[in-house]
C-alpha cells in the first residue's frame, strides 16, 4: 500500500472513531451502564469481525502457518489496549461532558510522539514538533482553557481520560508493529479477541448482564453504533493503515477525531462549544496539514501530472 493511501485509510478509521462521544452519551441518556454497554458491544464485534476472518483464512490459508503461540499472544495484548480505551475513555464520559472527555484523550498526540522517540529511537523533526506544539495549543483552545472550560473537568473524570489517552497511543503504535506481514482482515479480530477479554474481566458478562438487558433492542442499537464505531472500523482501518506509516504520523493524523468529535457534541449532543473551542479545531487541522504538507502536496500534485 502507497503512503499517501494508508493515510486516507487511517483517517477513515480516526473518523469513525470520533462518532463514538454521540452514541455511548446517548446509550447513558437511555439508562445503560458503561458495563452493559461495553460487554454489547464487545459480543457483536467478535462476532462481526471473526466472520471476516474467517472469511480471509479460507482465501488466505497460508496466512495460518505465521500465526505461531508468540505472535497471537502479541495480538492479544496489543488488542487489549483497544478494550481498556474503550472503558476509560467511555467512563470518563460519565464526568465529563463529551468535547472535554475527547480533549483529555487528544493528549494521545504528544504521548504518541513521546513513545515513538523512546521506543524506537526517533526523534521528531522540527516540522513533527510544530504540529504538536500547535495540536496542543489547538486542545487548549477546544476545552476552552482560558475562558474557564477546565473548571467542568472532575479528578475521576480527568484521571480516567488521560488514562484513554495512554492507551489510546499504545494501540496506535502497536497496531502498526505486531504481525504486520498477517492479513488485517485476520490480525484484527485476534487484537478485538484481546479487546473482549480485558473487558469481560472487568465486567464480567454473567454479572453485568441481565435479562432485560439481553432483550432490550435499545441497549443493542447503541452499543452496536460504538463497536462499528470503536472495536470494527477503526481497529480494521488502523492495522490495515499503521504498518505503513510511522507511529508519530499515525498520532498527528488521529487529531482529526477531535474536530468530528466536537462537531458530533454540538449537532448531536446539543452541547454548547464556545468560539474560542472552534478556533482549536482549525488550529488542530491546521497542524495536521503543516505535519504532512509534502504528502498533501504529492497527493494534489502527482494525479494532475499522470493525466496530463
């Protein structure tokens, strides 16, 4: 896959992934718990994206002699930080309003670069550090730091989006290095299978489950709309998109969750999102395009030339 194409793919994925706010905050307002809601949506993603892998194990038979004990295992883990995402960063939800829970897991752009600098040894260029220093100036601006915006934001609810946010970069960097010469359409349901587990030990499905719960179709319609959302699309975006970009790109790329996510709170949510918020948000898209100004260039270029 071109450069240039795997970006598109891993937008595609951080999209959808910025349409989640909507759907748990309305799954709440329906009176469901972020345990039952997250072992649903846990169960319909297993399901969903098994029958794919399925699928691709049976074009894709070779595929199998790669899967050794070592390399599941390492899909599993790296999938588990997918499900512990999903838990904190629906749980901060439950303090904090939906545009400053998504700021909170926004600080996954600096963490994101920070580990790809200890981990792998790479130090950001000046043009990677100004777009962080912008995503981030950007962030202050979409929680409304200056005019109070912060005073909304509760130590449980804080605590638990920054831990979004760690694990968020965690998913991200790994998603691009674990078994990346195995089809996307087979890694992803053994990373969701890591996912399912570390939710279902958390919230153990005989406990949080109940009849009405099962039986109620309200309670599988948003939970669905979350695992499209967060344990389907964005997952198979990522592990199809990740091995072919860098880890630092992979995290300013991702800031394009936080414009649909406030876009989402204010049209869906009804949440007010002062001026001062929407300047962060151009200021974040702003970083975006000074990040990857070359590729955006060769991509608006390069197909003018071939037809002329």
């Amino acid at each position: 896959m071109k450069r240039h194409h795997a970006i598109i793919v891993f937008l595609i994925g951080a999209f959808f992934f910025g349409l989640n706010p909507l759907f748990i905050k309305l799954g709440y307002a329906a009176g469901w718990t972020l345990g039952e809601i997250n072992v649903i949506q846990a169960i319909i993603a297993l399901i969903v994206l098994w029958t794919i892998g399925i699928i691709a194990l049976r074009r894709h038979p070779q595929a199998i002699k790669k899967l050794n004990v070592k390399t599941v295992l390492s899909l599993v883990i790296a999938g588990s930080f997918t499900g512990l995402t999903s838990v904190l960063y629906y749980g901060s939800m439950q303090y904090l309003p939906a545009s400053l829970a998504v700021v909170l897991l926004f600080q996954f752009v600096w963490i994101g670069v920070l580990f790809e600098w200890i981990f792998s040894r790479k130090k950001p260029n000046k043009r990677t550090m100004l777009s962080v220093i912008l995503t981030l100036v950007g962030v202050l601006f979409a929680a409304d730091a200056f005019n109070g915006g912060l005073t909304e934001i509760t130590l449980l609810g804080f605590i638990l989006g920054i831990g979004a946010a760690f694990s968020y970069s965690a998913f991200v960097i790994f998603s691009g290095r674990v078994a990346v010469e195995v089809p996307a359409t087979i890694r992803t349901p053994i990373m969701i299978t890591g996912a399912a587990l570390l939710i279902f030990l958390i919230f153990p499905p005989h406990v949080t489950l109940n009849v009405n719960a099962v039986s109620s179709g309200s309670l599988w319609f948003y939970a669905g709309c979350l695992a499209l959302c967060g344990l389907i699309l964005t997952p198979l975006m990522f592990a199809i998109s990740t091995p072919h970009i860098s880890a630092g790109l992979a995290t300013i790329l991702g800031a394009i969750e936080l414009p649909v996510s406030v876009i989402v709170a204010y049209i869906g949510l009804g949440e007010y999102i002062a001026p001062s918020r929407w300047f962060g948000v151009l200021l974040i898209l702003l970083a975006i395009t000074i990040g990857e100004i070359k590729v955006i260039w060769h991509m608006i270029i390069k197909p003018k030339k071939s037809v002329n």
